[in-house]
C-alpha cells in the first residue's frame, strides 16, 4: 500500500466534509408543494440534517405520490415504502386543514409506528374528525375507541423546544393565526450534531398563516421577534413561509393567507426587528401557491418584481431536493 | 350545392347515430382507480349517458389529478375548471372514508354549487367530520353554521330511483356491509334519453364491499336479486366492483374488502341468481386494488387465472374512457 496515497485520500475525504459541513445544515425534499385542489401535491416539507437520512415530515398533505416521485427521479435512492416507514421518523403538523394532513391519514394503513407532533388545537381535530371509524380508521393512541396505537400524539407547547427521537433535530413552535379564530403553527427546527458535522443552524417553516394587520394579531411580529437574533447572528439558513394569492385577491377573501405584498410588509417588519438587517442573503421558499387559473405563475412574477422585498426567492418543486 | 352529397352526408350522419345508439350507452372516465396510499389516483368515476357531457361523479377520491391528466390527454377537450365545475354535475358518494371523498372537499372552493347525493350514514359523516370550519370550510347547506351552501345534501333512500336534474340519467342506491357495522353503498345507474338516443341500460358501481360469507351479510345477495332481471333483459352493461386485495391476504385483515376468489364467488352467486345465466359478456371492471408491493399485479394475475370467473375482466386506467 502506498502511505503517501492513502495519506492524500484520507487528507481529501476530511477536507470535503470539513467543506461540506460549512455549506449546508439541512436537506430538505419537499412533497408537495401547491396550495389546495391538485391532490398529488400539497403541502409536505421533508427535512433532515445534511448528511442523515432521519427526517421529519412538515405537514403531511401529500405523501405517496411526492415519494414516488422522489424515487423515481433518483432523489432517493431506495422504495417508496421505506421513505415512508423509515426515513420519515415524526409528523410536525401546522393546522388539521384536509390539504396539510390528508396524505397522513391516507397513508397511516402503510406506515410504521411514530410520533404526530403539533399544538393541542390542530392533534385534537385529528382526533375528532379524521383518525375516527367513521371517516377512517383510528390509528391514534388516543380519540374513539378502539385504538390501533400506531401513532402517538405528542402536543408542543409553544415556543418550547424538544428533541425529535431518532433524529438530529430540535423543533419549537409557535403560534399564527390563520382567518382568526382559527389558528396555524410555525416550526422553528434546530440541526444538531451528526457524524458529519456540529453546528446550531435553524430553519424556519410556517404554515398557513395571514397577515398581522389583516388578521388583527400580532403573532407573526411575535415569530419575528423570536427569530430576530438568529437571523443576527447568521443561523437562520431559509424560511418556508406560504404566498397563496396574488395581489389581485380582495381582502375580505384571503381567508388567512398572504399575497405577495403583505409578505414584502412581513419580511419588512422582520428586518426591522432584527436591528435594520438586510436580508437579501436569506433564502426565502414560497409553499402554498394555489393552482386556480394561472395564479401561481401571477404570484412568482409579483415577488420577482418586488424590489422592496430583498430576500432570496426560491420556488420549490415536488422532489426536487433543497440545501440549505 | 350538391343535393346528392347532402343527402348521403345526412344518410351517413343518422347511420352513425344509429349505430352509436345501438353500440354504447354510457361514457365512463375513470379520475382515480387505486385502493388508498396514493393521493393522485384515488376512487372517482365520472359517468354520463353516452353522447353527453353531463356526468355524475361516482365517489371522488381524487378529481383535480385525474381531471388534468384527462385534459393533458385530450379525454377531454376543454379546461380542468370547465370539467370540474360543468361537467360534474353531482356526486353520488358511497361511503365517507377520505379516500373516496378527499378530493371533493379539496376542490370545494374552486367547484360550482351542485348536489352531493348519499345514504343518510354517509352525507352524515360529510357533515360532521369533513365540511367543518375546523378540519375545512363547511361548503354545505347543512351542518355546522355558518353554511357557505355550495353544496345541497340529498340523502337517497334504498331501492328507490332518483332523476339526476341536468343529466340524462337515473340513479337507485343500495346499501352494502363494509367491515360489518359500517356500511356502503352500491348506485345502479340508469342512462335514459339523449339527444342521440333512447335506451333502458343500466351501469352498476359498487363502493367498497366485504363478501357477504366474512360481512355475516345478504347485502350483496339482495343486490344481485335486485339486478338479476337486468342481467337476463341483457340491459346491464359494465359492473364496476373492487378487488382491494390478494388471496392471501387473512380473513381477518380483508377490513370489509374483497379478494379475487371472493369476487368469484359473489359473481357465481349473481349468475346462480339469474337462473343460471352465463357471465361471460358481461364487462366487470375491477376497481380499488391496493398499491401496496406488488399487490395490484398479483390481484390482476389471480383473477386472469381463475377459469371459474367467466366475466369480461377489465383493468381500468386513471384517465382512460371506457365505452360501455
């Protein structure tokens, strides 16, 4: 054996994950992207720590068809059983919406044992309206009897962090206000330590949510707040976060959700709570377009022509995969 | 112009006519033909008299996915939105588990007002668990205020046949045991007077049914007395019948579904109960098999295998018309 070689390799190999660890923090797959209608693609956000292949599943609109897609395009390189049983380790679910929960339901026969995290509010509509026996079947540990006990409900309290089991993630949430009363959750989430790398980066995903001045809340300057440090000192790595009208849709008809120009005024507020910051480095993922006409085409042509919203637009896509 | 060439255009014109008449009675586009998992293929079926766009919607697991990949096909020659709000003209549901009602209530805010028909267990459960403002929006006229009355509840009462306002057909509903005490239903169709033609046929579409031997039933048993002067008038042209699992699945895991060797058996059942009549024309499309593995090939195998099954089997695809 050649010590010089081997010396050389093993030199590279540590320089590449040294370099590999400063890029990315996050891997993120989404499932579905869209916001409402389109079935084979709505509102789920596979995320793990770069390098591992324990993720957790934001929202659970669709899973199957944006696995298989996934599979098929060589995403991930296994069967689309195991992505679902295996990789997906627990369930963070923003609001009981059918569009952020349906595919969870659909496929909880398939599905291993695991955990379903959210705030008490959205778990107990799980409970009462879809793991029942008459419009399912009940695969909670808890709701209508009998149990099938697959999956445990585990209720957040916000703004308290837990570790996530079998993964290397932390997650905290906090609450929105989605058509006041009803209400939403944001997933602040935590990469922790893997083999590959340590480091304390943070993603933060929104669900369905409108705006403060519209909903007359002040829970969205509340997440700013919250995160406003993060973003000072660099950790914050993307922000998920819905546009689900264009700017054309009235008022009184956006039903808890944002359209373009009250994101800009949203993102406004949070770089002013964090001290006047640019943002123009922060990666910032619009979900949740709705398909109607041609309003999702409307709503990327309205960001990019927003010049006061200087943040890093990106337009996801079902299994097209994300590294933050 | 030329009185001959007219003559022999309209000749050819009422030929074809007849002939259509004489050749199809229903037009049938299936949205979604899997048994669960996969949120952009789930039970729906669109059915119209032939020669009409005025459907009915048999179950509506999945309408925006299947729709589009009808539309991207040119199955249908106009918009999603234009099929989804004109074509359909009303939903028949035979049973309220999310995966035969999913996309009903997901296309709810972009669909026109119609009329969702079911036995009263089923628009039931719509009421109580789906269109609610905490798992959705209560498009309904009944239910938890306030009613955004897109949709009117019809319940249909067993055995008797209702007039579908703005279609050219009729329907007759009779319940079926479904993992025994739930229940389902199977809707008997009847394609009365077009523009193109008169006729008396009828097309039979069962939900999800357990045999009656494992349901401790005569629910299927009473269908088939029911049916059987339609099979011998030869007036019944296609059954639509699920085969959610392979033979090997348990006794005690089929969940109120049906395996091939329990069709078999049922379908022995009907021909016994039509006085011996052979099956042999009689077009049986095998709806709701399971995706899981390989299961949907094996069920497609076992049914092609068994000699005993003298029906003419169909396979049908998502999207792809079936003439009857």
């Amino acid at each position: 054996m050649n010590i010089y070689r081997s010396g050389w390799t093993l030199f590279c190999l540590c320089w590449a994950l040294e370099a590999g660890a400063q890029k990315t923090s996050f891997t993120v797959v989404p499932l579905g992207v869209r916001g409402g209608l389109d079935e084979s693609n709505l509102s789920a956000y596979m995320v793990a720590a770069a390098g591992s292949n324990d993720y957790i599943c934001l929202d659970a609109g669709t899973l199957y068809a944006g696995i298989r897609k996934a599979v098929d395009s060589g995403v991930f390189a296994t069967s689309v059983s195991n992505v679902l049983k295996n990789y997906i380790k627990a369930y963070f679910i923003s609001h009981p919406h059918l569009d952020h929960v349906a595919g969870l339901v659909m496929n909880s026969p398939e599905d291993s044992a695991k955990t379903i995290y959210g705030l008490p509010f959205c778990l107990d509509v799980l409970k009462e309206k879809y793991f029942t026996w008459e419009s399912w079947a009940n695969f909670g540990d808890e709701g209508e009897k009998p149990l099938l006990k697959k999956y445990h409900y585990a209720p957040l309290s916000p703004g308290e962090e837990i570790a996530v089991p079998n993964t290397h993630l932390y997650v905290q949430a906090f609450p929105l206000s989605h058509g006041a009363p009803y209400q939403s959750t944001a997933f602040l989430v935590r990469s922790g330590e893997t083999l590959a790398q340590k480091n304390d980066a943070r993603l933060l995903y929104l669900g369905d949510t409108g705006a403060d001045t519209i909903e007359h809340s002040n829970k969205l300057h509340q997440l700013w707040e919250a995160i406003a440090p993060l973003v000072k000192a660099g950790k914050l790595k993307a922000v998920f976060i819905e546009v689900s009208f264009p700017n054309e849709q009235p008022e009184k008809l956006l039903f808890g959700h944002l359209t373009p120009a009250l994101l800009q005024k949203e993102m406004a507020d949070l770089a002013k709570t964090a001290g006047g910051i640019s943002l123009s480095d922060l990666p910032v993922v619009i979900t949740h377009r709705k398909p109607s006409g041609n309003q999702e085409r409307m709503i990327q042509q309205e960001l990019e022509a927003d010049h006061t919203l200087q943040v890093k637009l990106i337009f996801p896509q079902q299994a097209g995969r994300l590294d933050f």
